[in-house]
C-alpha cells in the first residue's frame, strides 16, 4: 500500500515551533522520509548547515514553516527518492511553489526525461556528488542573488555606518603582514575541508598570489568573490578583519586604477541581478536617499550582459529580476571605483569594479518589459546630503586628527578641548576588545616585537621567554616589570600609533581583562555600607 510521504527532521525530536528562525536570507534543505536513517547523508548535510539554516519536517509542519513571513524568501531545496518524484511533480509543488531545486537521490536506474520541470537538479547515486551539488547550486544562488549587493541605508542607520567606516578606516592603517594571510588561507581551509578542487584553489593562492594580481584572483571562478563579500555583508567584524590584507590590497589596487582612469565624461554602468522582495520594496520606498553597498560591488559597461545576469524571473516569485543604471558624473572625482577588463580573466564582462562602502542616491525603481530598473547616482562624500548626515557624527568623533598620526607624543588630554579625539580612541579600544584572542594574533604580536627590538639581545630573549611561558593571567606581572611589553605599549599609546597598539591586541585584551577583575574583587571587598567614588 502507497501511504502518503512525510517530511522528517534531521534528528527524531522535531521541533515544531519556527519562531527561531529570524532571517530569510538562509537555505532550508527538506528530505523525504527514505533518508531519515541515511547517516551518511545526514552527516553531509549537517556539514553544509555550517553556513546555511537545514531542518526538514512533516508535510503539515512544511507547510506551516513556509507560510511564516520571514521563511517565504528562503531557498527552499528537496531530496528525494524515486517512490515520490509523482508525489513531488504532481501535487506538492502545488503546494509548495517555493521549492527551487529538488534533487533525485537514487541508486537505481531512472530516465530524468521522465520528469520535465527545470526545478529537477539531476538524479544523484552517491552522498558526494549530491551534497556537492547542492553545495554548488546554494553557492551559485548567492552569488547571482546577492553578490556584493547588501545595502546600508544611511540615513536611517547614520550610527553604524559610521561605526563601520571608523572600523574600515583603521583596517587602511594597517600594516599586513604574512601572518595576516596565513590567518584567512586557514579559514577558506577549513570551510573547504571536503572539496578538493577548492583546497588545490587555495594552496595555489598561498604560494602564487603577491598584490598586485589581486584584479585577476578576485575575477576568477574561485573561492574569493563569494566569501569575501559574505564577509563583509556579515557585520561581522571579526570575519571582515580576517580578510583585511586581501581587502586592502584590492582596494589600493582600485584607487590606483582610478587615478590613471580619470575621465572628463559621465558615465552610466550596470548591474544584472536577483533581488528579494523585500529588498525590493524597500528600495522603492526609498527614492532620493543614500545608501552604501557594504562590500565590492561588480557592475558592466554592457546593458545587455546585466540583462543575462538579471535573469527572467516570474512575476509572483519571491526573488526578482533587477537590473542596475548606475551614473557617475564627471565631478565626483573620490569615487573609487575602476575599469578593471584588462586586468580580469573574464574580458569579455567588462567589468567595472566599486570598492567598499561606496555611496549612492536612488533616484528611480520602476518595473518595465518583465524587469525592474533601479537607477542609482554614485555620488562621494563631498556630497551635501551625505554631509548633512555624517558631519554630526564627525563632530562628536574626530577622525581627522587621529587618523593623521602624532609627532609628539601624547602624555595627557584635556578634555574640553578634544573630547572628540578621546573619543575616536575609545572607539578603537572598543573595536580591538572585540576582535577574537587567536593564536594568529599571538604570533603577529610576537613577530613585530621582534622586529622592533631586532638590535637588543637582552629584549629579543625576554620576547623567547614570553612565547615560551606567557600565560593569560600573567599579563599584570609583564606590565610591571618595565619589560619590553611595556616600552612598546606605552610608546603606542602615546604616539596613537594604530598599527601598533591593534598588532599588540592580543596582550592588551589580557591586561584590560585582569585589570577589570581585580577592580571587580576590590569593589566585592568593601564593605556593602562602603561609599563608592564614581565619576
């Protein structure tokens, strides 16, 4: 007897309530129930959930989950088994409309002409070639729906923005260093730890890559293009910081492009892609504000290729085509952005390149012959209306003079007269302490200390003994006995030297730690009738 297929959860206690799913911008991976006891398969999936929400559930519950407002514009996939594919084709993508890719899962010869509907992915007779199939296909959806387009609106988040471009701006005041790279090469290393063609990717990147390449790795099929703008579309400042070499390599290699590309013409470039819904209707909310695109943002000189990226998508669907008009007027000459066609591996896309927290108005989204148009103005921060947003911050936090770098070093600070500056350092100081304690951090503090007492024997051995033997909770002992931890840091601080004092984070987060528990255990001390100074 046929009975009707269930949806099962990954493990056999399925949890029915889907208020803890807060984002759409996720995957939900859905197996009929031939695979609930396929360990294997399990197991692959749960690997791929690293980066992508995976739960399956029964029918009811399916249909439940996928009519909750934020699951709508997920991308929904299906594994299946032959017994079902009628099921599947002839009455649950009645239901469930949302599913965009559905995947054979079989060992057992089946004619896939059989089935006519482009959703079918392939039939697949082994757990790797489906899981990387799928890998693939959730990949390439991120790439044509989202690549380098997350948008910050910035009028109404003027905090964060500038929050990110105070954090954007110490990252240019770093000096990179061979560490730096090893640290992002081990983290693409281990989110590739299964797929071997990416491995070989990347070890060709660690003994071939220097900077001045960096146009022709970013344009390849490779694994930078989509986890560096994942990255930098995460907020997430301690995956940001790990790319913070590349990053910056490839934006210095965009600003000298541009300076040798000045043109006297206006210009119009475009960008083909898919875009949610809701994005959508944000953005035609929001005609004549600015917005910042959070990370790299490709576009091309030839409207008819944006077309081909922008796809043809249904009208109802959740996802839809967009193509952008993006006009740059001659005067605005700090926009970095480049042609980079010569440079690239794909010629042929003519591609021109804006760099990080690039600006633009909005100045039209209309939806004409089955494709919305969003027609966009470059604009820099000379602009009037950006200036009218960020000046207030500027005012409260000085950039100008704590970016420029001391001649002097500094031994106190008045705080009526630069209240601004103390707090430009308080900003930093709140960005380092949230930056991760890795063992890469270690290593790069260990290293400049070397080469900045390369001349002393007697520092170069207490810098051995450190690396040996240094502990956590030992970081008070260092700093008071005039070690050369305390040279170089006092030195730092008082010079705002930012390369420096972020090179020697990993100490500083010990000191600032143990400092804050004793003054914790001081304060438990007292008596609880004690009268507490307070500033």
């Amino acid at each position: 007897m046929v009975t009707r297929p269930h949806l099962f959860a990954r493990t056999y206690d399925v949890n029915h309530n889907f208020d803890h799913i807060s984002s759409p911008k996720k995957s939900i991976i859905l197996l009929l129930d031939t695979f609930s006891d396929d360990l294997h398969l399990r197991l692959k999936l749960d690997h791929l959930s690293n980066c992508h929400y995976f739960q399956a559930y029964t029918t009811d519950h399916c249909l439940d989950l996928i009519n909750k407002d934020y699951i709508k514009d997920s991308l929904m996939l299906l594994i299946i088994s032959t017994p079902f594919v009628d099921f599947v084709f002839d009455t649950l993508l009645e239901i469930m409309p949302q599913l965009s890719y559905i995947y054979l899962f079989n060992t057992t010869p089946y004619n896939q002409n059989s089935v006519r509907d482009l959703r079918l992915r392939g039939i697949f007779d082994t757990v790797q070639l489906l899981t990387e199939q799928i890998r693939q296909d959730i990949e390439n959806f991120e790439y044509s729906t989202y690549k380098s387009a997350d948008i910050q609106y910035i009028l109404g988040d003027s905090a964060v923005f500038f929050w990110y471009r105070f954090f954007f701006n110490i990252l240019d005041h770093l000096k990179h260093t061979d560490i730096a790279k090893h640290e992002m090469i081990s983290r693409v290393r281990a989110i590739y730890e299964d797929n071997m063609c990416r491995l070989a990717e990347i070890g060709l990147f660690e003994n071939a890559y220097y900077s001045d390449d960096v146009i022709s790795w970013y344009t390849k099929d490779s694994f930078f293009d989509l986890h560096l703008n994942r990255a930098l579309r995460s907020h997430d400042i301690n995956e940001i910081f790990l790319w913070r070499f590349y990053i910056s390599d490839l934006d210095r290699k965009l600003r000298e492009l541009r300076s040798k590309q000045m043109d006297s013409q206006s210009k119009c470039v475009f960008r083909g892609q898919r875009l949610y819904t809701y994005n959508l209707r944000k953005l035609a909310t929001s005609v004549g504000k600015l917005i910042s695109m959070t990370s790299f943002l490709s576009t091309t000189s030839d409207y008819h290729l944006a077309k081909i990226f922008a796809g043809n998508t249904p009208v109802d669907s959740p996802v839809q085509s967009v193509v952008y008009n993006i006009f740059i007027e001659s005067n605005t000459n700090k926009i970095v952005y480049a042609d980079i066609s010569e440079l690239s591996v794909c010629k042929e896309e003519d591609e021109h390149l804006f760099s990080i927290r690039s600006l633009f108005r909005i100045e039209r989204v209309e939806y004409s012959d089955n494709i919305w148009c969003i027609d966009l103005t470059a604009v820099d921060e000379d602009d009037q209306q950006f200036g009218t947003v960020i000046n207030p911050w500027k005012a409260k936090i000085s950039e100008q003079s704590f970016f420029s770098g001391r001649h002097e070093p500094l031994f106190t600070r008045l705080l009526i007269d630069e209240n601004s500056s103390f707090l430009a350092f308080q900003l930093l100081t709140d960005i380092m302490l949230r930056l991760h304690q890795t063992q890469f951090a270690r290593q790069e503090m260990i290293e400049m200390c070397r080469l900045k007492y390369e001349n002393s024997l007697t520092d170069l051995e207490k810098i051995n003994e450190f690396e040996r033997s240094y502990q956590h909770s030992h970081a008070i002992e260092w700093y008071t006995t005039n070690s050369f931890l305390y040279r170089l840091l006092h030195q730092a601080l008082r010079m705002e030297d930012i390369d420096t004092i972020f090179k020697l984070r990993y100490y500083i987060y010990d000191l600032h730690n143990q400092l804050a528990q004793l003054y914790t255990s001081y304060l438990d001390s007292l008596p609880s009738d004690q009268p507490i100074l307070t500033l």
